[in-house]
C-alpha cells in the first residue's frame, strides 16, 4: 500500500517539474562524482517517474555538466535474482527487461564488477540506487524486487546514494532484516551523506 501511495504520489509530479529537477540531480550526482574523484558511475534508466539521469550517459563532447571524469555503467538483471553493471557508450542499444525496464542489451559493454579490472577500487565506483522514498535514518525503500540489496550485500564497501525526489525524503520508513545501508541520497537539493548506517542524521 506504501508503495502504490508513493508511486502515484510520484507520478502526478508535472513533467516540467520533473526535468527540472532532474537536472538539478544530475549537477550534484556530477559534482559528487568530481569532487571524490569517481571514475565509474552506476546509473539506472528512468521508470516509472523516477528523476532521469539521462545527462549522465552523454558522451564528454555533448556532456553540459561539466568536465566529465568518469565513465557510466548500466545495470541489467538475470533470472537468479543477480544484477551486473556493464559500461555504457552513447549510442549502445537497449532492451525491455521482464519489469519493462530499459536495459543493456546482452553483452553489449564490458561488465564492471568492484575489485576487478578495470575497476580495481571499489571506492572508484558510485552506485546510483533507484528508489520510492528514503528516510532520515538511512533507509531506503524501492520496489521490492531485492536487487539493489543483494548487490550491496555483495560489494559492501561500494559508494551509494539513492537518488530521489525532494518531496520524498521522510521521517521514518519501515526496514527488514536484508535491507542494505545506503551512504546518503541525492535529491534536487543536493547530496546528503549519513554518517553511519542507519544512523539518526537528521
């Protein structure tokens, strides 16, 4: 029930609005990345309203947010509940996954796994985290399918920010036992980092 409240809060947000502030996302995402020296950036393709960071994957001759210093990567997820990232160039091809999300089409980058090259760093790599809402503690709720957590689980040292709308930071969200700690989150007003895992960072 939270999460279809959160869903169609979400998508009565007007489409100007929504770019806007997708944007403004995608500028403190850039700064982030440039400030602590990222050199791979997880991103997500947009679905079901959630902010685009469609700027991110512009090549550097077309890229309007700065000087870019990092390469992206696309998340694709197989059968066994498993998800990799694979980089990405402008103009790769994309398919429907079974939730009908974009995705890159089967082996069309180099998959970029943490602690293996050419990622030998795993601090080298920013994990951008969809996300419905996330609290002030440092939870995170998405949509349920256990992805992001499994993956986390898997590389816990990685960088990661949940990238969400303003509106949709809340006080207190309920959290499971699998639940994985995010660093902070990303909104239209900036990056926010939590000083510890589910900490009580206002």
């Amino acid at each position: 029930m939270l999460r279809q409240d959160l869903l169609d809060r979400r998508k009565r947000i007007a489409e100007e609005t929504k770019a806007d502030n997708s944007l403004k996302i995608c500028r403190h995402v850039h700064q982030y990345a440039v400030e602590h020296k990222i050199l791979w950036i997880g991103c997500f393709a947009a679905f079901r309203g959630e902010p685009d960071l469609s700027p991110l994957l512009k090549p550097a001759k077309d890229f309007a947010l700065g000087s870019k210093t990092y390469r992206s990567a696309l998340p694709k997820i197989f059968g066994d509940g498993a998800m990799a990232f694979y980089s990405y160039e402008h103009g790769d091809s994309f398919e429907k996954n079974t939730y009908g999300i974009l995705e890159p089409r089967w082996l069309s980058g180099q998959e970029i796994q943490p602690g293996v090259f050419p990622l030998i760093n795993p601090q080298d790599f920013l994990l951008l985290v969809p996300a419905l809402a996330v609290d002030r503690k440092g939870h995170r709720l998405g949509y349920g399918g256990g992805y992001y957590d499994r993956y986390l689980a898997k590389y816990p040292n990685l960088r990661s920010l949940a990238i969400v709308f303003r509106d949709f930071i809340v006080d207190s969200l309920p959290a499971e036992s699998h639940d994985q700690p995010i660093s902070g989150y990303v909104c239209e007003g900036g990056a926010h980092l939590f000083s510890t895992p589910f900490s009580q960072t206002p």
